[in-house]
C-alpha cells in the first residue's frame, strides 16, 4: 500500500510540475507574441503582408496565443488550438512558398501547445488523483 501511495504522489507531482512549466512557458511566449506582434503593426502595418503571409499571420502569431490563453483555463482545448495553429501556419507557408518555414525560434514558441495537451490527457486518465 504504501509503495501504490509513494507511486501516486510522485505522478502527481510530475504533472504539477509539467502544468506549470507549461504555464510560465506560455506565459512568457504570450508576452513576447504580443510585444512583437504590437511593434509589427505599428512600424509597418499589416498591408505589407502578402496573402500568403496574411493567412499564416492568423495562425501564428494569432491562433498560437489565443490557444494558449484559452489554455490557462481549459488545458485540453486550448493546448490543441495552439498545435493545430502552428501545423496549419506550416502547411499554408509550404503550400504558399514551396518552405514549411521550420525556424527553431516558432517551434520554442510552441513547444506549451503540446505540453498542456500532455497534462490534459494525463490528469484526465485520473492517474494522478
């Protein structure tokens, strides 16, 4: 019994600590979205933007925030918009410009999408309760 109670407060303490990193990650990438994204528009505007742009700009940096913050409070749901943001803002860029545009500094930022996505399904499986 006592082995079974040791098992347990150690997965829960895996998923507070996986929460939270996801958590403060998410955090500081929404920060940063936001400070970039506000100085993008005000110092060339969104009309520069070719279509292509413009329909990956929904998808990140937009679709990516708004997933995370969506994930503060619902960890599932918003951890999917996040992933799914960041996989179609690849799949429009190849289609676009023949390059999935892979740059190491979107794929940090996203790393949060799947990590609550992680924390979801594993306080859902109520293995840590």
């Amino acid at each position: 019994m006592e082995i079974e109670k040791n098992v347990v407060v150690s997965k829960n303490l895996t998923l507070i600590i996986l929460r939270w990193i996801a958590r403060i990650w998410s955090y500081i990438v929404v920060t940063f979205i936001i400070l970039f994204v506000g100085a993008q528009i005000f110092s060339s505007g969104i009309g520069a933007m070719k279509p292509v742009e413009g329909a990956a700009f929904i998808f990140f940096p937009f679709g990516l925030t708004l997933g995370l913050i969506i994930a503060w409070w619902k960890e599932g749901l918003g951890g999917l918009i996040a992933t799914i943001s960041i996989i179609t803002f690849h799949l429009i860029m190849f289609i676009g410009n023949g390059n999935p545009e892979f740059v190491i500094f979107i794929e940090i930022l996203a790393v949060p999408g799947p990590l609550f996505i992680v924390c979801r399904f594993l306080s859902k499986k109520n293995l840590y309760n």
